[in-house]
C-alpha cells in the first residue's frame, strides 16, 4: 500500500462536476480546444489556470495530476499490477 496522494486528470475533474467542456472552458475564460488540449497534456498549464482549479472544479490542485493523460493511465496500471503481486 502506498501513502501517494491519489490524482485525477483534468478531464476527471471537470466530469466530476458535472460540467461540458464547453462550459469548463467558459469559466477559467479559454477557448474549448485549448481546454481540451490541457486534458490531454497539463504539463505546461498556465499558472493563471492552477489558480483557477480550486474554484472551477471544487478540488484542491494537489488532487489533480499534472502530466500526459497517457502518462496518467500508464502509472495507474504499474501501479495496479504492482498490488496485485
């Protein structure tokens, strides 16, 4: 068992509130491709954008992983098949 703190992505977070992306993207003020494109990779998010995570999406930015999502998935199942061992 590990003590990480667990993540989601961006994509998970805005799901989780219920929001399109459309409407996601309305609210931290950025165009809707440009918000699909920090779904897909939030390694270079503006820091404007961190700031407005908590706000947005009701969760604390420490909950949110910062990365490629296919990096996210990636380490996700490492990390599964590791339990499972």
């Amino acid at each position: 068992m590990t003590n990480e703190p667990f993540q989601i992505t961006l994509e998970a977070a805005r799901v989780n509130c219920g929001l399109t992306l459309v409407e996601a993207a309305k609210l931290f003020g950025i165009n809707k491709d440009t918000l699909s494109r920090y779904e897909r990779d939030s390694t270079r998010v503006p820091r404007t954008f961190i700031i407005q995570i908590p706000q947005v999406y009701k969760v604390p930015t420490s909950y949110i992983f910062f990365g490629k999502k296919s990096e996210y998935f990636r380490t996700l199942q490492e990390k599964q098949f590791k339990e499972v061992i």
